[in-house]
C-alpha cells in the first residue's frame, strides 16, 4: 500500500515497511511519507514481487509481526542481502535480546531499533543510512570505471607518484614485513594501508585501526593491550585489547610517532615476543598479525632528540611507503575533483556538477596544504553551494584564488586585453585620491605618504582636474 507522494523536488527514495502494527500508521504518515516513497506491506513475502515492480532503497522490517521466530525473518533477509547488496535493512523489534541483536549484525542489518520506535530518530537515521549507501554505489561504480588506468583499490591518481605508491603496494603485500606509511596529514595513508591488505592473504581476516594520536597514553593503554576485569577504576568487566582483536588480521596504528616512550617499549616487546599481556593480567597471549603504521612526523628527527626509541624504529622501519603531497601529483587534480564530485552529488541526490577548464587549472595551480582531504571537503562544498552544473572560478573559495596565479593574471588581464595607459591612470588617481583624503587634501603631506616630491604631486593634481591645497 503507497502513501502519499512525497514532496516535490528530487525523485523520492523508495522504502516498504513490512508490518502489520497499525498502530504505527499515524507515524509513519507523518514522519516518513513526506520524505520517500514508502510502500507498507503486511508479509516479507510480498517483498519479492515489489521489488520485480520497482527499484527499492530501503527495507524496514518488523521481526516479531511476520507469523515467525524473529530469527527466520533475520534468515530471510539474509537472503535478500545476498540477492542486492544495495539495500538499506532497518531491523526493529521488541525482543530486548542481546543474542538476535547479534545475528542481526551478522545479516548484516544496517540499523536496529527497539519498539516503541522514535520516528522522528528513525527518520534521520535512515536519510543518513541512505546518503551512505549512495555514496558507497557512487564510489564502486567510479573506480569500476576508471580501475586499471587511474586506481588501485580505494586510491585515485594516474600520475607517475601515485604509480610509483602503486608498484610499492603490490610489493609489500604478500609478506609479513612491518611497513610504515609516511605523508602529509590528508595524503591517505589509511587508505594505502587497506590497500596492503586488500591485495594480500590477510584481506579476508581483522583490520583494525587505531589513531594513536586520538586518546592520551592512559586510554590507549588499555585500548591497544587490554584490561582485566577490576585492572583499574570503571573495568567492571574483562576486555581484549586492539592488538588481540587483529590475531590472524592487521593491525594499523596511525600516528605512531605521537606514542609516548613507555607505551613504545610495551609495544616493542609484544613485537618481538608475538604475545601480549593484558593490564591486570598475569598471563599472556600469543598473537599473530602484521604490523602496519602511519605518521606524519620525522621519525629520525624525534629519535635524535629521545622522543622514540631507535630500536622501535627499526622494527617498524623495515619498509617505508611515502606518499606524495596532492601538489607534487597535480596530473590528478582533476580526476580526484571529479570524482569526489561525483559521490557527493550522488549523496546529496543533486544533478552532476562538473568543474569548467578554468576552475580545474586554478585548483591545479592551489598548494593544497590539506591534501587530498582539503580536496574532498571544497568538493562537497561545491555540490552543496553551487547550484549551476558547472562549477566557474567565481564559485571557489576566496582562498583558493587568492593563491592561483592563474586567478591573478585573469584579473589583471581579461580575454579581451586592457588599456594599459587607461589603466595606469586610473591607478594612479586611485592612489592620489586617498594619499590627499589621508593628509586632509594636504598636498606635500599626500607627496610624503607616496614618497614623491611636492612637484610632482602638484603636476598629477593638474593633469587629472583634482583640487587640493
């Protein structure tokens, strides 16, 4: 049964509601048919021949109103997930069981509530499911385009650096050997480090990341090692660390440098014995898996002044990666721009944008302190503040042109040419104008304030008709 249609504007994403709780009606009349296309179907069954009729975004589906267990219809969807991997499942119901919680997870289900159910949270939380999946199909169907020539797994870039990151990649990928990414902050280091994996044996097993730089040495403790339950203050229950949770898998540890020197001997010793001991702890556990880290710091510099042990250095230091700044890779600029573009116009369900030649040239020419990052957000910037479908240099950040040189010379000489003369003059009256409002109509005092003499002030008085004493 179709509600209402949706408000104008951008044809509305298509979701079914399978339940047969009328009293919800009132609800998702309310909060939901404004926003989608929502079709309410009492039986999964009905599912199957919907979906034969129109495309569907998404599926919520009430796991204790379908004449089964809750488990059956979390096997079904199961199926349907196999079938579309596209699909936006919401699982609600009012069984509060941590166990069909998990098998949910294991469909896996995209959102799970617990009935009553807030609308209004529910709402939001399936428009940004939605905008994620979007991106998600943007992003396969972008590097499915340009894969072989202008990508490697989730890295973008044809130039001859990025190549050189590539080849690296490939190297490294099928050993056990430590590796540590070096770039810029916002050059994609973690992506380089999926890259690894992905091309490796260990791509099926755990990746788990973790930012060093992101909790204080006490936090980072606990998360990387573990604690027992009753190690310290709030462990009310026992807890493996990060590096158990990647046994047989990655682990990945950005920002290596920011460790501080006890947390680095710890971790040194785990490297080198292959166990680990978690806090409280008098046992330890073996553990096997490949070590990756990140940073953006001169680790030779910090080793030299006694910030990060020599012998830890090494041990990661068996592989360096280093991946070039966004301004020593500008041949993909465009590329990046087009592609980031294209994801967030399909995030956003806008028309695609595309950059005109000018604006491109301007953003090859920027320094991108930022990176690839900084690159990413002006794109999503663009999709969301420029309405036209091509993007001009007057749709750029003020920053971004004040620093083009391409930006500059276009202001100072237009396609059509200038009057050099005219142009001259009207500078020079610009600057005569102020230098005798600065000096109250003063003509020696303006001579002064642009350091030329009174005769020649009173020569440029008389030429351009401008009165002062």
């Amino acid at each position: 049964m179709p509600f209402a249609a949706a408000a104008r504007g951008p044809e509305p994403r298509r979701i079914a509601i399978v339940t047969t709780d009328t009293t919800a009606l009132p609800n998702i009349e309310e909060y939901l048919a404004a926003s989608f296309d929502v079709r309410l179907l009492e039986h999964w069954s009905r599912i199957a021949p919907l979906m034969s009729e129109t495309t569907l975004d998404a599926i919520i589906l009430d796991l204790d109103m379908q004449g089964a267990s809750p488990v059956e219809a979390l096997q079904w969807m199961a199926k349907l997930r196999g079938v579309s991997q596209d699909l936006v499942f919401i699982a609600v119901t009012r069984i509060r069981d941590r166990e069909l919680r998990l098998k949910a997870a294991q469909v896996p289900v995209d959102e799970f509530f617990f009935a009553p159910v807030d609308f209004r949270e529910l709402h939001i939380v399936l428009d940004r499911a939605l905008e994620k999946r979007a991106m998600e199909i943007e992003k396969r169907r972008v590097s499915e385009q340009i894969s072989g020539r202008y990508s490697f797994c989730d890295l973008i870039g044809g130039s001859e650096a990025m190549r050189r990151v590539y080849d690296a990649i490939l190297r490294v990928a099928n050993s056990d050997t430590s590796v540590v990414i070096r770039g810029e902050s916002g050059t994609g280091k973690e992506l380089v480090a999926r890259s690894i994996v992905a091309s490796g044996p260990r791509r099926d097993k755990p990746f788990v990341s973790l930012n060093c730089a992101a909790l204080p040495d006490t936090l980072i403790e606990s998360e990387l090692f573990g604690h027992e339950k009753g190690a310290f203050t709030g462990a009310h229950a026992a807890r493996p660390g990060q590096i158990e949770c990647a046994h047989t898998g990655t682990l990945f540890l950005d920002e290596i440098g920011t460790l501080g020197l006890e947390l680095q001997s710890k971790l040194l010793r785990v490297l080198e014995d292959r166990t680990v001991q978690r806090l409280g702890g008098r046992t330890s556990k073996r553990v096997d898996f490949r070590l990756l880290t990140a940073t953006n710091d001169k680790l030779e510099e910090l080793v030299r002044a006694g910030r990060f042990r020599e012998d830890l250095y090494y041990r990661i230091h068996v592989v360096p990666i280093f991946i070039p700044p966004l301004r020593e890779r500008r041949d993909d600029i465009p590329l990046l721009a087009d592609h980031f573009l294209r994801i967030y116009c399909a995030a956003n369900r806008v028309p695609l944008k595309r950059l005109d030649p000018d604006a491109i040239e301007i953003l090859e020419e920027y320094p991108w302190h930022g990176n690839v990052r900084e690159l990413e957000n002006l794109a999503q910037r663009l999709v969301l503040m420029v309405e036209r479908p091509v993007i001009t240099p007057k749709d750029l950040p003020q920053q971004v042109l004040y620093l083009s040189t391409a930006r500059q010379e276009s202001l100072l000489i237009p396609e059509g040419g200038i009057d050099f003369d005219e142009e001259m003059s009207r500078i020079e009256v610009a600057y005569l104008e102020a230098a005798l409002r600065r000096s109250g109509g003063k003509k020696v005092a303006a001579a002064a304030l642009l350091h030329i003499k009174p005769q020649k002030i009173k020569y440029l008085c008389r030429k351009y008709k401008i009165r002062a004493e």
